[in-house]
C-alpha cells in the first residue's frame, strides 16, 4: 500500500449566494472594461467614441463599489476572445449586446442577493443606459423592457408620482428659458407618454392613480438667484431625471426587500421579482440617458 505524501491543495470555501452575485457583476464590469479598451473608435458611430472615455470610468468605479471581488468570468470566453469578437461582423451590435448581457446579469444578481439590489441595480441601468446611447448613436432603436404582467400598484403608482414631478419639472423650466423651450417641452412630451401608460396600468388594478401634488420643491442650485436663467432651468432638468432614477431603484430595492422577508422562494423571485427589478432600472436607465442629454456628466451609479 503506497501513501501518497504530497500535501492536499486547500480548496477555498464555496461562495455565499451574495458574494456568487458580486463576483458575476465584477466580472461583468472587468468585461465592459477590456471590451471598451479593446474597440477601433473608428468602428463607433456618432459621439460614442467621445464617449468611451467615460464610460470606462463608469465600469471602474463599479469595481470600485463592489470592493473589487475575484471576478467571475462573464460572458464565459469574453477573455481572450474579445478582440475576435470585435473584428467579426458588426461592433456596434457586439457591445451593445454586451452591455445589455451585463446589465441583466446585474439585476438578475440583485434578485439573487436583496441586501447589494442597490448597487446591483445601479449598475445595471448605468450598463444599460451605455448600450441606449450606443444603440441610438447608431440610429437602431433602444432595448424595450417591458413591466411584467399584472405589476404591483404599489410600484406603479411610486413611479407614477416620480413621472408627476419630472413633468413638472419640465414644465417649469420651458417656461423659464424661451431659448430651449421647444426641448423642454417635447421633453414633457414623452414623459406624459409614460405617465398616461401608468396611468391606464393603475386604473386597470383596479386603483385610483396617484394625483399630481400641487406644486414641487425647486434644488437648491435651480432656485432663483442660484446662477442664470437657462442655467437654472438646466439644472433643473437634470435633477428631475435623477429623481426619477432614484425613485424607480427605490421601488425595485423595496419590493426585492419584501419579497426576501416574505420568504419569497427563488423560483417565485426568478418569475416575478426578476421582471419588475428589470422594469424598474430601465427607467433609471432612460433617466440617466436624458440627464446625460442635457449634458451632465455620466453617472456610475444612476438612482444614488
């Protein structure tokens, strides 16, 4: 009988389930990073290969907020491949699915592990705003996400009241500032496109939807004698984009918080929850891609 005397290789504990999630949402960071690097600005259409800079700095930062965990590789064989994948077929089409790859598998982890859904979250929509802006540059149109059947009321009546103040917000600023008053105003356009889909959404629960308030805060640095005019009536857009952001990952952080104390099972949360938290950071992503359009600068965490 022959014993074999070489020392066993520690093996390192299994991952819990919220360090297996950040470990997928790094990789996924450390994947934008060598993709964006790696991409011929000449290939890139538009303003994106400005852009690019930025967005850099965006997946950096995210590794930053998730601590820097060993990443995990995501996609499998993004590695070496990604110079490849670049040179064959379309590059536009390759990293906008990418990004919007990474930006799901960043709201999947948010499911999966409730107590990092804000951060999770938060990168999603910042990757999925990349791939918007990208797609747009490019004149294809966006990603649709749509609300899961039957979404809760709750949620949309936050993101109804959300809605109520960035048309407000709009509003008020076109009637500030005549020399972009036409953006504004289209600006309001879209918004009241959404706020009449909620709307019809909430009426059809079975509820009554959430009224306008009568009147809404001004930011400190919009208010009058902060700065000019059509400075303040910019700042002002911005800021309501932010908050639409913020009040769709609040919504999504609180009903992934109570499906978790509901002891909610994982094939309920994958069914249910995973569709709404996808809902849910596509408007923070949509508001990000309009703050950013006013000119603000990226954002690495939208909805902070």
């Amino acid at each position: 009988m022959r014993l074999d005397t070489a020392a066993a290789a520690p093996q390192p504990p299994p991952l819990s389930p919220p360090e297996a999630a950040r470990s997928v949402v790094a990789g996924g960071a450390r994947a934008a990073v060598r993709v964006l690097t790696t991409a011929d600005p000449a290939t890139l259409p538009g303003d994106v290969p400005g852009r690019v800079a930025g967005w850099v700095e965006v997946h950096r930062s995210h590794l930053a907020a998730l601590a820097d965990p060993a990443a995990a590789p995501f996609p499998a064989g993004t590695g070496e491949a990604v110079p490849d994948l670049l040179r064959a077929g379309d590059p536009v089409r390759t990293i906008a699915g990418l990004l919007g790859g990474l930006g799901a598998a960043a709201a999947a982890a948010a499911v999966s592990a409730p107590g990092a859904a804000p951060v999770h979250l938060r990168i999603a929509a910042a990757r999925w705003a990349q791939e918007h802006q990208l797609l747009t540059a490019a004149g294809r149109p966006p990603r649709a996400v749509p609300w899961p059947p039957a979404p809760p009321v709750d949620l949309l009546q936050a993101v109804l009241a959300a809605e109520h103040a960035v048309i407000d917000g709009y509003t008020t600023a076109a009637a500030w500032d005549g020399g972009r008053r036409g953006a504004y105003l289209a600006a309001a356009a879209r918004h009241e496109g959404a706020r009449d889909r909620l709307v019809g959404a909430v009426r059809e629960a079975g509820a009554i939807p959430v009224p306008a308030a009568p009147g809404y805060a001004v930011p400190a640095d919009a208010a009058p004698g902060a700065g000019p005019v059509p400075q303040r009536a910019l700042t002002l857009a911005v800021a309501v984009e932010a908050g639409l952001a913020r009040a769709a990952v609040a919504a999504a952080v609180s009903r992934l918080a109570a499906s978790e104390d509901a002891g909610q099972d994982e094939g309920a949360a994958s069914s249910d929850a995973r569709q709404l938290a996808a809902a849910l950071t596509a408007v923070a992503a949509e508001a990000e891609v309009a703050r950013q359009s006013w000119g603000a600068p990226p954002q690495a965490l939208p909805g902070s």
